[in-house]
C-alpha cells in the first residue's frame, strides 16, 4: 500500500475528482478527514465507503473559504489523527464571466474558495509537516491557469493563476524541510455540474456545452478524462514514488495545451 501510515486531508471531497481521490488514497492505506460544503449525504457515502478498505475516516461539513472554519476543520482533524501527512485542495468555484460582469463580492467569492481556502490550509498544516520533515500539498488547478481561451470567467482565470503562484511559493520556502507542493492542472473532465447556470452562455464561445458529449472531442485524445484519472495523478503526488517532484505543475489533460 502506497499511502501505509499516512493522513490525508481532502477538501471538496464530497464528490466528482475530490470523491474518486478519497476512494484511491483509501485503498491505498491512508486514513482521511474529508471535508465537503454542504453534500453531507453524499459525504458521509465516500466515508462508508472508504471506510470499507479498512481506514479511519473523520467526515465534517465546512467552508473552507473562511478561516475560522478552516482551523475548526484542521483542528478536529489533528486532534484525531495526530498528523496530516498529505494535504490535497480540491474544493474549487467557476462561475464564468467577463471582468467587468462580475459583482465584487461575487469575485472575491472565487478567490477565497479557489486561492484563499489552501493559504488557509496550508497556514493550519504545514507546522506540523515541517515538525515531522514529512508531507506533501496537492492543489487542483484548471486548464485557465495556463491559458486564456474564450468561455473562461476572469475571476477563475485570475484565480487559478494566483494558486499556482501559491503553489510555487510554498514549494520554495518548505522544500528546505522535506515537504513539497505540486499542482495538478485539469481539463475536459467528467464532472457532475453543480451549478449548471455558470456554463449557460459557454455555448456563445462556439464551443460545446461543459456537460455534452461531443466536449469531447477538445481533446487530441478524443474524450474526456476520468476523475480516477486525476485521481491518479494526485495518488502520485501524494506518495514518495514523487519526492523529488515539488513546485511544479502536472497537466491532466488529455494533450489539450500541446
């Protein structure tokens, strides 16, 4: 087992990618703290699930966006496990949009969810991986953050740009101290759309809808890729077969930047 011994803290874990990372990392050994917003039925699933291979699983509603519950969240989960080991940021908001469209507490939305929540996470876990010389930071980016096409909102773009500065920077200052952060940048890939009226007006770009098969064929490969194919990914990440990877950025996607 891969990930034998260790903790895993995984926001948006409820469903789509941050489900298919739990159900991995669990088959694998780890025990987890799962956290999701609001999908608490769907959450407490992927515990029972996860909890079938075998591991200790902590399943708690919370915002990570805020800061307080940030550290009620890290807190219950290190006085119960004692360490997190390997933190992985899924939780992610796209509501799509021109820079001048957006309101400004809706901008400020994107950007405490999709950058502030893993500054947040980081600040709550990174002492004790610097403690134990030990630990890995898995952040899930998007196709925005390497380039600007038609049909991405500037707050994502903006956003997901920040989290990669984010990324490099922790890399750089904790590498001295055995701990590393990667992020894994996304595109085309089957998800469950929570909020569908994000994408209403994608079709204007010329391109197909987020949800339509035929989005596809984006990709030189053909189709979509699999949220057990980023799980994967972060899988990688996460154990030692990538310790001498960090401040880097790893694309899931299918070729569609090459």
């Amino acid at each position: 087992m891969r990930l034998k011994g260790k903790t895993a803290f995984i926001s948006g874990a409820g469903r789509n990618s941050g489900r298919a990372i739990a159900l991995t990392f669990a088959r694998e050994g780890a025990d987890l703290i799962l956290i999701a917003q609001s999908q608490g039925e769907e959450l407490n699933k992927v515990a029972k699930e996860c909890e079938g291979y075998g591991v200790k699983v902590l399943a708690m509603l919370g915002d990570v966006s805020k800061e307080d519950e940030v550290k009620r969240l890290t807190k219950a989960g290190l006085e119960k496990f004692g360490k997190v080991d390997v933190l992985v940021s899924v939780a992610a908001i796209r509501p799509l949009a021109n820079a001048w469209e957006y309101d400004t507490e809706q901008w400020m939305q994107v950007f405490n969810v999709n950058v502030h929540s893993t500054f947040f996470l980081a600040k709550e876990l990174v002492p004790g991986m610097i403690e134990r010389k030990t630990g890995s930071i898995i952040a899930l980016g998007g196709s925005s953050m390497v380039t600007v096409s038609s049909g991405y909102g500037a707050a994502v773009v903006s956003s997901k740009m920040a989290l990669h500065g984010l990324i490099k920077s922790l890399a750089q200052g904790l590498a001295p101290h055995g701990v590393r952060a990667n992020l894994l940048g996304l595109a085309n890939i089957e998800n469950v759309r929570a909020h569908p009226e994000w994408y209403k007006d994608m079709v204007k770009t010329g391109k197909p809808a987020m949800d339509s098969p035929e989005r596809g064929k984006l990709s030189p490969m053909g189709r979509k890729g699999t949220n057990q194919e980023v799980a994967n990914v972060c899988l990688f990440l996460a154990s030692d077969e990538s310790s001498y990877i960090t401040g880097d950025r790893i694309l899931c996607a299918g070729g569609m930047h090459v």
